[in-house]
C-alpha cells in the first residue's frame, strides 16, 4: 500500500480535513456510540476477515479485532495518514496482532475477490462519491454468503444541512450532490443494485432539541469555511454576488426561525444501519432473498 495518495480535491480535502482533526477525534462519543450499534447489528463473530472502510482513529476495528479473535483478521482503511497513525498507536499499545491499517481511497481498492467476509462502514459512507460503483466493488471482495453493515445518516437529519439544502435549491445551488442516500426505499434500491441481497434497515432516533445558533452553524461550516464539505458546493457559491450571499443567509436563518420552539429547534437525527449479504450460489436451497 502507498505511503501518500493521488487524490482529486475532493478527496484531499476531506483527507485534510481529518488529518486536522485526527489528535481530538476520540474525544467524540456520537461516534463510538454508532460503531457499536453497527457492530452489535452486524453480527461479526470469531474467525471471520473483516474490512473496515473510512476506519479513522480505529474505534470500530480494535473493537471487531478483539470480537474475531486470533483466527481472525480486520484491515481498516482510510484517506487520511494522520487517523491512522492514532488507530495505529493505540493498536500498539494494546498489543493486538490480527490487525492492519492501510491508507487508501475506499473507492479504489484492488483486493481479490471474495477475500472478505464483513465488510463494514460506520460514519463514512456519505463522503463516498460514486456510491453504486464502489459498493460493487466492496460487493466483489466478499466471500459468497458474506455480508455487509453500513451506517448512514437518513436525509432527515442535521436540521440545520437539511434546511440550507432546502434554501439552496431555490437559487439553483445543490448542496452534498451525493452525500446522502435518500429514503429507506431508495436505500434498498442501491444495496440491491449492487447484488446485495437479505436487505435489512435498521432505524434509530437519536433526535433532539438544538438552538438556532446550533442549526444556523451550517452556514458557516458549510457555505463559508473552507471544509470538504463546501468543496461540493463553491463552485456555485463563488458565482453569487455578496448581496445574493447575504439575501440566501437571511432566507436560510428565517426558514430556521420558523422551526423555532419553546424547547428549541427538532434536529430529526434519524440513523440507518443497512445490512446485506451476498449470496452464496453454492447454497440455493438454504438461500432466502428477503429483500424480493
Ligand atoms: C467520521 S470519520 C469515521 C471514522 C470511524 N469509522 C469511526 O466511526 O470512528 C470518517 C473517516 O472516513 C474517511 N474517509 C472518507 N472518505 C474516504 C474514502 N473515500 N476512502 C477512505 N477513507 C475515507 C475519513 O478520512 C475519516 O477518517
């Protein structure tokens, strides 16, 4: 595996981004929280080959490292070196051997076909840019009968992304092109796509009241900070007078203001957990497609 990566801007700025964020990261606990949600729902159990994509600081591969066991194996990857250098040290330090990181785009990777038995995403899934490409891919590297968990924030939340995105799209400006999945049925539709089959979406509502400062934050994260995630939409923003900036910020917090309540404003934090397998052509009879 390469020591630096080729990337497009899009790709190196996300990278960069948590290359700055890589010595804070483990101070999240949304995060973990999601990791072992994904991990209780995908059923990984001993002896099994694991490839955990966007692995960052290794939370969720440590975690499934010591669920397969010594018979078992993960590979964690991830754009960003400085992540993986704190995913590596803590890997140090706990001594566990069955386990490696590598820097690499998720959306190029070269395995072997049918190496792996779970492939598993938490918390990255939307920064992939060619979705039904690369699942396809991630799809090849499973054995037959071998299965996927994915973890993705449902459209409905971040109010604050969701309402900008709303206010956007009124002057012709699309925020996160491909940033989310979409509805439930749209989902399944990608994972089956994709040749995966028993499609099963587990939901949760981590939702809850945030001010409107915290809702209107996205302006500056999104629309003003040079982030990856104003990377998608500054070609469009660049083209707009900053009269027509200030006119899109005032519609952008008034749509807010309307949201507002006495216990503030509802961030809709609805999670996905996509779970597929591959089906295993040697096994038709025990094979039951629940996603048809
Ligand atoms: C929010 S962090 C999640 C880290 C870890 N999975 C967790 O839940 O703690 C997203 C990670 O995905 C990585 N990432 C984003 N796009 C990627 C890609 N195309 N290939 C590999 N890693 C990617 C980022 O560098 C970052 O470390």
């Amino acid at each position: 595996m390469p020591s630096s990566l080729n990337l497009d801007s899009y790709k190196q700025a996300i990278a960069d981004s948590y290359d700055r964020r890589s010595s804070t990261y483990d101070e999240g606990e949304w995060r973990k929280l999601i990791c072992e949600h994904l991990l209780s729902y995908s059923q990984v159990h001993k002896r099994q080959a694991v490839l955990d994509i966007g692995t960052g600081t290794g939370y969720l591969a440590i975690a499934v490292a010591k669920k397969v066991g010594s018979q078992g194996s993960v590979v964690g990857v991830d754009l960003s070196s400085k992540m993986l250098n704190q995913a590596r040290s803590k890997v140090k330090e706990i001594k566990l051997s069955n386990i490696q990181f590598q820097l690499a785009d998720a959306e190029k990777l070269d395995y072997q076909d049918a190496c792996f038995d779970y492939v598993l995403c938490a918390n990255t899934f939307p920064w992939i840019s060619d979705k039904e490409t690369t699942l396809k891919s991630w799809y090849r590297f499973l054995k037959p009968g071998g299965r996927i968990a994915v973890h993705t924030p449902a459209d409905t939340a971040y109010v604050g992304s969701v309402v900008l995105r709303r206010v956007l799209a009124t002057h012709n400006i699309e925020l996160e092109p491909s940033n989310r999945l979409g509805s439930i049925e749209q989902c399944k539709e990608l994972f089956a796509t994709a040749g995966f089959r028993n499609i099963e979406i587990k939901q949760e509502q981590h939702g809850r009241y945030i001010s409107f400062e915290s809702a209107s934050a996205y302006w500056k994260s999104i629309v003003e900070a040079p982030t990856a995630l104003s990377l998608k939409i500054s070609d469009d923003i660049s083209q707009c007078s900053p009269t027509q900036l200030a006119e899109i910020k005032s519609e952008f917090e008034a749509a807010l203001v309307t949201q507002q309540t006495e216990e503030g404003i509802w961030d809709n934090l609805t999670t996905l957990y996509v779970l597929g397998q591959k089906p295993d052509v040697n096994q038709p009879s025990s094979y039951k497609d629940e996603s048809q």
